[in-house]
C-alpha cells in the first residue's frame, strides 16, 4: 500500500504537501487518546515518521507496533521484534533527546564487579555495568569512570536511558536519558503478577522476598510510578500489578502511594517505619522470614 492510501485508510481527513523531505500527511485527530484538535502526522523522510505535536514522535515502525496497525506504507521500515533472549535494543530517538548519549556510556561501558555500590548491598551487578571512562555532556553533571549504569528500556524493548550510581557514594543517583514508562527487570508478560519498585537495591531485596520466579522491576523512582502503570496496562490490560513503595517522605508522596491501588495492590512498609525507608532496609534490619510476612 503506498504512503497516500495508507494514510486515508488509517487516518482519513487530513492533507498531503510535498517537501524537501518528501510527502507529508496531516494534521489528523489521534484516535489514540482524548485529541481536542488534529495534532497527528505522517511524512516519508527516511524510513518513515510520525508527529504527535501533543505527545511524542519518531520512526513510523514503533507508532504503528503501539497501536496494533497491520501494516506500514511501501518504502517504510516495518516493525521486527528484536528483543531476543533479553537484548536490549540501541538508541530508538524518539522519545527522549539524551538517549543516545546514555547509550554511548552504556554501549561503551564494560562489566561492573566491584563498585562501592555493589559492595555496599551485596548484590551481584551481573547485568549492569560501569562507564570505562569520563563523560563530560552539555547541562548534565560530570560522569566520572566507574560509574554504575542501570539500563532503563521502555515496554517495547528499547533502550531509552541509564540510572548513574557514582563510585562517590555520597553524591546523588542521576539519570540519563528517559525513565518516563521505562524500567530495568524482568519482561511484564500477561498472566504473571509484576512487582513495582523504586530502586536498583529494592528490587534485589525484593526478588529474595518474595521468591526469584517473581517478576520484579525497578521503575527509577516514585514519581515514575503512574505512568508505568498505566503504560503496561494498555498493552497488558490483565495483568495483575503489585507496588511496593519506599516509605513516603512527604504528603505528596502519600497521595502518589494512595494513587497506585487504583492500578493494583500496595505492600506498604509498617507505620513505624523511618521516612524512605525501603525494602532492602527492611531486608536488612529484620531478617527474610519477617519481611516475607509483610508480604
């Protein structure tokens, strides 16, 4: 099917122009999600792309994989699943505009083994790495080598950012490139609970909890919660979610945590617990059998 009749069998009611880039087609509503006005194009540049002027952009392959559309126009790239035995797919480019320099320190990186970190929490960073050297990128704090990367990829395996944890302990986790419906663990599949963590360390503890067949994974932070959940239930209506929050440090942490039971069930830590206290906290001061109970 050429460009032309793939955008008004798909998408009818929009108009075509031609560019240096090649046809264009838009705008159309996005019958996707509550569009007040057109806001959605398509154009053949290179291997053919959307525009979302209200969300996000990028290769046409991944809009129409999304969405469950049969089919590309003649020219386009089609969707192919590489997600392969765990393989995480390089730099995608449509979401996020550091991603490719979050995959430079992560496709650069080498095996991480001995990191302060890893030390300190007595896990093993077998998947994980370490940066082989330093980074200095535009508006973004200075990534020394050794740095402990967490790849974070999106619902359809693609590699969108890392979690940094510094060799300096002392100095803050930082992000590079997108966490937004991403996350680090286990792959969400239909008919298997998924546990919901903030943190690297929590998921390790939680994967000890509540057994190693538990799917488990790190969605970098609370605030990223939400539109997780929300993400893997278009794609995994069924599936049955379980979050397991730090201790809230604040009232607005307290109504994000309220929030989540409309998406799942929460395992919420005892009222006597310290503000942001987590469940490798918990792991760790109380012992397996008294943390399974909490469970």
């Amino acid at each position: 099917m050429d460009f032309r009749s793939w955008c008004k069998t798909y998408f009818p009611g929009g108009t075509f122009s031609t560019s240096k880039d090649g046809e264009n087609y838009g705008l159309v509503k996005n019958p996707y999600r509550d569009d007040s006005r057109p806001s959605l194009s398509f154009g053949t540049k290179g291997k053919g792309v959307y525009n979302d002027f209200g969300g996000r952009g990028g290769d046409i392959k991944f809009f129409v994989h999304e969405h469950g559309i049969p089919e590309v126009w003649d020219g386009a790239e089609p969707w192919e699943e590489r997600r392969e035995g765990g393989k995480i797919l390089s730099y995608r480019g449509e979401d996020h505009a550091n991603a490719r320099q979050a995959w430079q320190m992560w496709e650069e990186g080498k095996p991480a083994d001995d990191h302060p970190y890893l030390q300190k929490k007595g896990y093993s960073g077998e998947d994980l790495r370490v940066t082989s050297r330093e980074y200095r990128f535009e508006k973004d704090v200075v990534t020394p080598a050794g740095t402990l990367l967490i790849p974070a990829t999106d619902l359809y395996g693609a590699f969108q950012g890392v979690e940094r944890i510094f060799p300096d302990l002392s100095r803050d986790k930082a992000h590079r490139g997108g966490k937004s419906r991403c996350y680090y663990g286990d792959k969400p599949e239909d008919g298997r609970p998924l546990y919901l963590v903030e943190g690297w360390a929590t998921r390790e503890a939680v994967k000890r909890i509540a057994g190693d067949n538990t799917a488990v994974v790190e969605i970098f932070g609370l605030s990223c919660m939400t539109g997780f959940a929300k993400a893997v239930k278009e794609i995994h209506p069924n599936i049955e979610l379980v979050f397991c929050p730090d201790k809230p440090g604040s009232e607005e942490q307290r109504k994000i945590v309220e929030s989540l039971k409309q998406y799942g069930a929460v395992v919420e830590l005892p009222e006597d617990r310290e503000k942001n206290t987590d469940w490798d906290d918990e792991l760790r001061r109380h012992g397996i059998e008294p943390a399974k109970a909490l469970f």
